[in-house]
C-alpha cells in the first residue's frame, strides 16, 4: 500500500482455495461440473462484510457474480459450475458493507433516543443506495428512506429498518467504491467429461491377424471396433502408426540386430515414407485411418494416437533439419543413450539448439495434422524428457482453438516431474498404479491421488499393465491376479486402461527373471492372439465396464474413501455420486493365492445408511445378493472364484421380507 | 511462456519455503539468525542442475549465492545468515549444468571408443569454461582441455576429465545464459534480537506513591528502574502518558461519572495541554520522560510505549481536524459504541473519511515524535479495529528509516486477524495464552505457534495478565496458580511479560463474580501496592527471569517439543539451543490444589542421550539435582511448595559418582 492507493479499502482477502502454486496453473474441471470456492475475507472492527464469487466462462466473458456464504471463523464460501470447454476464471471481491453494518448495531440499540439518531444515519445509506438504483427500486427505496425517519411509530420503524425487503433491496444496489479485489485471476481447465472418465484399450493393430507373420491393418483394427466396443471401453489408443526406421532397427526382444522380416518398433518414428505426419504403409493408408476413426466414432469410441518426439535415423527431419539434433564433435549426430547403453535406432531432438523456435512451431503441427484428421486424445511418450516450458505453450496453443482435446502424459518419473507436467496442462496422467500392490501402498497412494489438493490438477488414469511393464504381481499371481489388478484398477480410477489382448488373455511369461519385460514384446514383433481362449477375463471386464457405466459413483474419484477391514490382505473402500444416490461398495482380496476373510468396517452415517436397520449390498460383478447388519461385515473371498466384490449399495426402505424394497 | 520467451529454460522452481502468502509478507528474522530456504528445482530428462540461493542484505544491495544441497526428490536446501536489522532478500536461480551432466554420463561409459568420443565433446565444454574464465582458471582450463583430447593415455585422460580439481573450476565458470530464476524475490524483515527474546514488566507510573491518593511521576518510575531490573525485565511498558480527557471521563471501576478526584483513563487520550505528542502534567514533562529513558537504558531496559490511536473528546485533534471524525447527522462528533452500550468518552477516528492521507500521516507522525525521544519499542493498542492497509504503510514507513523499532500487537481477536497484523508488519503479537490452561488447550496451541508455518511471520509475547483480563484461573487458584502461569510463559515463550506488582502480589480480586476485570482496576484509579508483601512472587520471578537470562535455550521458541506424561493435570516439555548445547526440560502441574503426579517420557535419541546411561536433571529454580534413568522418570509436583520443574538437562560424561562430570 502506497499512500497513492486508496487506503480505505478495508477487507483482505487471503488463502482462496482453490489456487494451484499461487495461480501459476489451472484447475481443472469437466463441463457441468462445480467449482467450489473458499477464502478468508474480513475487516477490520467489528463491520460487516459482503463477499462475492466472481467467475466467467472465458478470458474475454462477462463477470457473473454469486454472494458467498460464511462459514465462520472468516471463512467464505460459494461455487459455480462451468458449462462448456474452455478456459473459465474465477476470483474474488469483497467489501464492507455500510448497510448491513449499521444494521447490526441498530439491531442491538435499546434506547428510544438512540434509535431515533440511529434511524436517521440508516435513511441516509438508503438514500445514497436510491440514488444508485434506477427503476422501481429507486422510487421504493426512497420511499422507504422517508418513512424511516418519518412521522409512524418507532416500532414501525424499526421493523422496515430491519426488514429483509429493505435489506434485500440495499443490497442489489452497494456502495462498491472501496470493494477489495483478490490480486488474482485463477483459472479452470474445462475439459469434456471424458477426461474425467475414460476406459482405455490399447493394441497394436499389426497384430490383428489370426496368423503369425501376416501384418495387421487399419482395415482390421475397424473390424475389431464392435468387439471392442461391446466389451466397454470408449478409447482405442493405438501405438505410434507412423512409418519405422529400417536404420538400427531391433529385432525381436530388442535384439540390437533385427532378422529380414522384423517388423521394427513403432516408437522408432520415421522412413523414407515420412515422419510424424505420415501413416506406416503395412497399416493402410491416411484414408483408412480415417475410416477407422469413422467407424470407433459410431460406435462410441474416439482412436487415442501415441506421440513419440523422436526420430529413426531415417526420419526426413534428420535430412531437412539436422540442426533440430545434437552432434558429435565429428559431425554426425548423436543417437539416444544412457550410458553404457546406446540406443542408435532413435534420435532424440535437441531441445536446447538454436533453432528451438521452428522445431517447437513443427512439433505443434504434428498435433494439428491428427487433429484435422479427426483425432481429439492424444498419449503423449515420455513427456518428462522435453522441456516443461515447451508442453506448457503447446498444450495452451492447442487448447485455445480445440478445448476438446484431451492429452494423457506417459511420464513414469519422480513424482514432482509428473505432478508438473499435470499442472502444465496434460488432462490425464499415468501413476505409480501399476507398482502400487499391498494394501498400504493403495491407501496411501489412492488418498494422495483423491484428497489431497493435487486433484485439482492430477487427472489419474491407472494401467494394470503397459507394452512395457508386466508387474511381478501378475507374473505369479495367475489369473485371480489378473482379476483383482483389473478391478482396482477400474473402480479405484474413473479413468483406467488396460494393454490387451496382453492382458485379459493373462500374458505373463517376462523376458528373464527379474525383469518388467513382455517375453516377445509386441514393441518388437508381431503376435498372435487367440482370443476365444476359455481362460480369458473378456467377459469378467465387459462386465466390469458395464458396472463402470451403470453406477455413476465410479466415474470420479473425489469421493474414495477407505473402510477398515480386519485384514493385512484385504482392501475396502467406498465412492458415491454427490447426492449419494449411488453408493458402490468394493471389497478387494489382494492374495491372489489364498481365500481371505475379514470384517468390514463400514461409516453407516457417512453413507447415509440408519444404525438399526438392515442393508442390502448387491455385488454387481456376481448378481448375489447380502442383507447387512451394522457397521461390522463378514467377508471371505476366495481368489481363485473371484477376488473381489464390486456393491452397490442399496438403503432399506420398505421391509427386509423383500429385496425390491431397497433402493 | 509465449514463444517470445526463452523456451530453452529447462529448470523449474516450484514451492520455495519460507514463503509467505506467495511472497506478498515477508517473514522475520533477528540479526545473526539463519535463513534456512528449502525448494523444488529439476529438469526434463535426466540432466544434472544446480541450484543456487541468492540472497542480499538489502533490497539495493548486491547478491550473495551460495549451492544449495540435493535432499532427494528433487528437493534443494540451503541458508544464508542475516547480519543486521533491515530488510533482506532471497530468491533462488537454478540451471542444466551442461558439464555435470556431461561428467556424469562419461563416468558410466565402459567402450574405449565411446570414451574418446565423450572427451572430445567434454573438452569443447571445458574450452568454453575457459572462454568465460578470467586469469589463472582460464590458462588452467585451456591445458586441461587440450589434455583431455591429447596424447596421454585414455585412462589418464578419463581420470583428469571426473577429478574435483576440474568439476570445481567448471562450476566456478558455469554457462548461466539459460539460467532459470524463481519468480519471486522474497522478504526477511531482520530485527533486533529483542525482538525475538524480551521480558516485559508493564505498570502505571501513577500509582508508583505508596500514599493512596498520590499521584506517581515519572520521577517515580525512574527511582524504580533498578529494582525492575534486579527483577531481571528489560522492556519497561507504560500504559498511554498523555493527556487524560476530561468531558466524560470514567470514574472508578468504570463508572460513567467521575468523582473530582478519580485520576480517569489513560487510554482516554487527549486534553487541553496536548494530545498523542504531548505528556500528562501530572506525570511530569517530557525532559523526565527522557531522564526516565535515559536511566532505563542505563539498566539495560527499554521503555515501551502505548499507542492507542483514539481521542477523548478534549483531544486537539477533535478542534483541528474534526474531518477526522464520523458525525451524527445533527453534527456532534460520534463517539464510541457496541450498541447497547456507550463509550462516550473516547471518539474513534473514521478511517474511511476523505482526508485519510492527513489522517495517515499524522499518526505515523507521533511514532516518529516518541522515536526521536528515544522510545524503538511500541505497544499498538487495539490494532485490528484501524484498517490493515493503514498498519502495512506506517510499519514499512517507520522500519526503513528505523529498522531497530519493535511494535507489538495488542490484537484479542479472532485467529485471521491477529495473523494478518503479524504478517503485515507487526514484530511481536499477544496471543490466547491467557485463556489457555489445561494440557490440552496448551499442548496444541504451542504447537501451532512453534511449528507450523506462521511461525515464519508470527512472534508470540505471552502475558498471564494485563490490565484487562484477570483470568479465572488466576482468581481461584491462589498462589500456585500465579507461579503455574508465569512458569509457563517465562518458558514456553521467549518473550512474554507481566502486569504488576498486580501480578507479583497475587491480585485476584474480580470486579464480580464472573468478570475478567480487575475490582479496583488501575485503568481508572490509582492504587498503592505493598511490595513488601511477604506472599509476593517477586524473588520467584526474578529466579526465572535469570534462569531465562543463563539458558539460551528459552530464548527462542522454535525448537519446543511436547513430551508425553501419564497425567492429564502434567505438562511437560523442552527447549534447547540449535546445537543442543543447552536444553532445558519442563515439567508443571497445571492442577492448582493438588498435588499430582506421573511418568515423564524423554525421547533420548533426540535429545542427544544415551539410552543405557544416567543423566542428571538439575531444577534451575530450586537447585535440586535428580539423577535419571532410561526415557520413563517418575516426577511428583506439589504446587504449594512449587508447581513446576525447570530443568537443566545433563548429558552423562563422567561417572555418576560426581556431579561434576555431567554437562
């Protein structure tokens, strides 16, 4: 405060919530979702306050304004809720307000003289408030000045003073000349509800041939969509599709030297073909993909591309723009390493050359050419190993013209890199899910991911499984293993994925022992799958997904909540909608080895469920049926049946005779 | 980030600590203390940073950077000492640092030829360095680049490029042209160590004449100064010694009229012979206000003084500048209300009116009239009913030019507020102490005020009493309440004070039953005390003041611990210096009647002590020596010989046969 400001504008307004890194970054939010808002604001002495929740639904929109409630101790709170894509503001505004000040002490005068002097400073305020009004409140207002400090009785008086017409009336027409501003404009992502719930499969079209060598096509990845659909999953990522280097390609479990007729990995981007804008020829041509993303769209199913930033050493950037990589002291440019190991079929770019400017303006391209194809979610590879500042512009660039682009960060890094690369923009994020196994180690992660303030930025999308990592747990879990990951997995994270048909046709075998490796990876050849396989959890996740869309409760993640259960192995926690009118119930065996029985602890009042009254718990996954008493449950689950109860809950509302009756 | 930007900063910044309110308050320290600064700092990929503090003395000083030490998940740590009161400054800047990153890549490389290749690329960076260097680093950085690609052999060559010799004279020539700095630069507002260590004695100088109705002088007070001293106090607070108001003065216990002779309120500021600038005649003139100062100081003690920016009705001001002032509609000047009630003798000043800026910087003027007479320690009376923005201004205004100046908050009032005044400026703040008793109440109270974050900004002074507030549990409790409470806030607060001889001679007479006032308070009469008084705490508080003076431990807050104890009426706790040189150990029976008694857990590894060895705990205020065992002792506390245990810890370095060997 210099004295060149106006030192009367008495509130402060302070700790706003929420706010992420001082306003630095967005919230985010989906469309027809709340915001809800809190702060401090107050005064000094004893004034009372008004204290405003200013929002608009773009940066450039008109401010609309709700009052916040207080709810004491100095705290406020109000909310809005954002309506379609884009980019919202929200902050805050606060004032004394003169009116309601004066009413608060005039409410308290008992003295017949002191009233009357009181009622003649109020008429003044109601005056000033006409004068600012127009219309019918004009006129009333100043009708109602006149009576206060006219001839009726002073009881009459007192009683307009105090009346909630008169307030109400001031109060559409305050004196804003010293209102406080908070010092800053905070942001929200809005997204479309997809980014807050998602199912995700991923597969390598190549490998959609029924016989071994044979190269799948675009043409078969579309023949495939209704079965994917049918099984419940409404995005169909496809590893990069681009053209693969013949330079250094490796072979078949990434063997340094590839055979005649290995096909390469597609993460080794570029070939005489083309690069990042060009369609591998063996999958099809650009209008095929186009058919393909046609045909998911019919079936309600957007196609997820793979971004890679990087290239094969034949990628036509290599030639035409040599100063994008980074170069040996002799000249040649320097292949991807880390020491000792090389990887010489891939470059990295050079974030740091020079020409940083035109490679960033290129790289957004890329975006823009699937885009105009008809791609709206993109898996970005390895994020963490390019520049912050650069996914910070490219996503704010993208977003401005297409809200409806949804970008999920692959970055397995330390959590901070990845809690950044979430604030600066990545709608969803891959976690720590998938080495995420005892039951500690759930709680703790789960509550980080769903309480804590992160939320507001880190979108979890959770994989049991990846082309890359095939966790212990399902290398010797068998297929209960399997069943409990897909399960954690779909009802712990309103959005998941799984890598299939690696996974529900329960691939296990690692490269060696010790490693995280698929034996014969995908990534490095061709495979076969068979699908009618009897062992196959196809039908145990379409019914997965089904409950996923039938049971709202499990498609956000803020309200997890973790129940006690009397055993190491089992693993108990609860999500419902707001208004609780779908509560689901999970209860989860983690050995995937041995029956395990414990007692269910469940918060009856939380969930809204009357202490003295029996319950039912409807396992969606099994159709059986409880009635539950109390807040202590028995559960036994025997792995190798299933490993877990999926519930919902269902309130008694009529009698226990008849299971209809809960609801 | 727009693409004007550099878009090859790759480091980022994130949740530097301390940081208050996104740096808008600035934190507080006193001279010769460390500012420990922790932050987030990391790059895309794998690369090395480095990260440095920077850190100046003053806003237009020059900066000093220090390395900051890797903690593990990307989280940096480092410090910096402030020497003198002012207001200094941090902020953090960190950097790829090309050569690390380059060193450690070359460190993992096994292949002859991919060494060879890595020292050309090493040796280029090494060139550079030597570009950037001035004198003897250039010529040395010159040769060993050269050697790096020359003839020596490859191990030689491998060896000189990973030696420290190198690693520091690249580090001392780094390439900063993409240097990312922290968006902030951060506050320290360094004061005095008073500031953080002060003892308080607080008494009207009016009623210093052991004869009734006779008036006290600061002739008195000056006569007194020794003994105040003896009682080891070194801030002397005097209640307003202006002027007393005449026109509706309050008589004895707050009665609405005045007898002729009743003295009146000193915070009813304002007469005839001068206002906030001007010295009551009864007390004397302005050259004894100096004497008594000037004595003080000879003592080691500092007169503090108490603002109270309000004015009786008779105050110049009212005459002058009656613009100052709200008006009732028929023109009188308002006065004071919380409707019903009426304070008519004190006019508050409207902070709202439109000649703030005059109002303003009068007030600021009579901080600097009392500066210049000497006073640098200010009690703000009722600081949260004068706007914040007012406080912000006239503190920063003050401290610039006088940077030594303490102000201390006399805020009772809801938690946001009393915060806001000590972020906003204000070096000390009275706290809820008072109204806090039981273990509870004070075990997380304490632990709020010493370790949470506001600690950075809020300094708490601790008062058992005031003029205002005779808590019940001083009223009933009797003497070992009153010994209970001074423990406590000699030791739980580096700073704390007391209102006498009220408090010393056990006054606990309130005005009726149910009331925090005092009967007879001195606010508005003056009262004779018998300091003679056999029952007085006066040698007891000057025992503790001294164990204060001789234990550096007590003379800071932060490093309080709570320990546990199995009884609900105990409390126990320590306090010890950084390096754990002194700490002193706290046991008080909170139970005024009783005697009580209970286990006392000591975490020795903490402490510093070893688990199968004795320790001594020597009591400080009755000189009692215990020898103790393992991290359970038994302590029993009969609050009529003494309600409290203030121990020296001795660690054992001898054997227990002498009390000697432990220190």
């Amino acid at each position: 405060m210099t004295a060149k400001q106006d030192g009367r504008r008495r509130v402060v307004i302070e700790s706003v919530r929420p706010e992420v890194d001082c306003g630095a970054f967005p919230i985010k939010r989906v469309a027809r979702e709340w915001v809800e808002v809190e702060a401090d604001a107050f005064t000094d002495g004893h004034d009372r306050i008004v204290c405003m929740l200013r929002h608009r639904q773009s940066p450039d929109g008109d401010w609309l304004e709700t009052r916040m409630e207080p709810l004491g101790n100095d705290r406020w709170r109000g909310r809005f809720r954002v309506d379609a894509p884009g980019r919202h503001q929200y902050t805050i505004a606060a004032r004394v307000d003169r009116f309601l000040s004066w009413q608060q002490d005039f409410a308290r005068r008992e003295d017949a003289e002191d009233i009357g002097r009181a009622l003649a400073v109020g008429a003044r305020l109601v005056e000033e408030a006409a004068a600012r009004a127009g219309g019918a409140d004009r006129a009333l207002l100043e009708a109602w000045a006149q009576r206060m400090t006219g001839g009726e009785a002073l009881d009459a008086r007192r009683e307009l003073a105090l009346s909630s017409a008169l307030e109400e009336s001031m109060l559409r027409h305050p004196d804003r000349s010293l209102e406080t501003r908070y010092g800053r404009v905070l942001d929200v992502v809005v997204d479309r509800e997809r980014a807050r719930y998602s199912t995700w499969y991923e597969f390598f079209p190549r490998s959609l041939v029924g016989d071994g060598d044979a190269h799948g096509t675009f043409g078969h990845a579309r023949a495939r969509v209704p079965h994917i659909a049918r099984m419940g999953f409404d995005v169909l990522y496809l590893p990069p599709i681009h053209p693969i280097g013949r330079t250094n390609r490796k072979g078949r479990n990434n063997a340094l030297e590839a055979g005649p007729h290995d096909p390469g990995s597609p993460w080794a981007i570029g070939a005489a073909e083309g690069g990042h804008k060009a369609v591998h020829p063996e999958l099809g041509t650009l209008e095929d993909f186009r058919a393909l993303c046609s045909e998911a769209a019919r079936h309600g199913i957007e196609i997820a591309l793979d971004i890679a930033f990087q290239c094969s050493p034949d990628h036509p950037y290599v030639r035409e723009h040599p100063q994008w990589f980074r170069h040996w002291p002799d000249g040649t440019i320097q292949y991807a390493e880390n020491p000792p190991k090389r990887y010489e079929d891939i470059y990295p770019f050079d974030f740091e050359c020079e020409d940083w400017r035109n490679l960033w303006a290129e790289l957004k391209s890329v975006f823009e050419f699937w885009i105009e194809q008809g791609v709206a979610i993109f898996r970005v590879d390895n994020p963490h190993t390019k520049p912050f500042a650069f996914w910070e512009w490219l996503i704010a660039e993208i977003k401005r013209e297409h809200p409806e682009v949804i970008f999920l960060a692959e970055a397995f890094s330390r959590p901070r890199v990845m809690h950044r690369l979430a604030k600066l923009g990545f709608t969803q994020s891959y976690t720590y899910f998938t080495w995420r196994n005892t039951k500690h180690e759930l709680t703790e992660y789960f509550t980080e991911l769903t309480a804590h303030a992160s939320r507001e930025y880190f979108r979890p999308n959770l994989w049991p499984n990846t082309p890359d990592i095939l966790h212990e747990y399902l290398q010797y879990g068998g297929r209960p293993a399997f069943m409990c990951r897909a399960v954690l997995a779909a009802t712990l994270g309103a959005s998941y994925g799984i890598y299939g048909p690696a996974f529900e046709l329960l691939e296990n075998e690692p490269r060696h022992h010790g490693s995280e490796e698929y034996l014969n990876s995908e990534k490095y050849e061709i495979r076969r799958w068979n699908l009618a396989e009897p062992a196959s959890l196809e039908r145990f996740i379409t019914r997965l997904n089904r409950v996923r869309r039938e049971n709202p409760a499990l498609q956000s993640d803020w309200s997890l909540r973790f129940h006690d259960v009397d055993n190491e192995h089992m693993l108990c926690y609860s999500k419902r909608t707001e208004d609780s009118g779908n509560i689901v119930l999970v209860v989860v065996n983690l050995d995937p080895h041995h029956t395990q029985s414990g007692h269910v602890e469940i918060p009856l009042d939380e969930l809204g469920l009357r202490a003295g009254r029996p319950f039912q718990v409807h396992d969606l996954m099994s159709d059986a049926r409880y009635l539950w008493h109390g807040h202590r449950n028995f559960v036994s689950l025997d792995p190798h049946r299933s490993p877990a109860h999926v519930f919902r809950l269902r309130r008694h509302v009529g009698t226990e005779r008849d299971f209809d009756y809960f609801m």
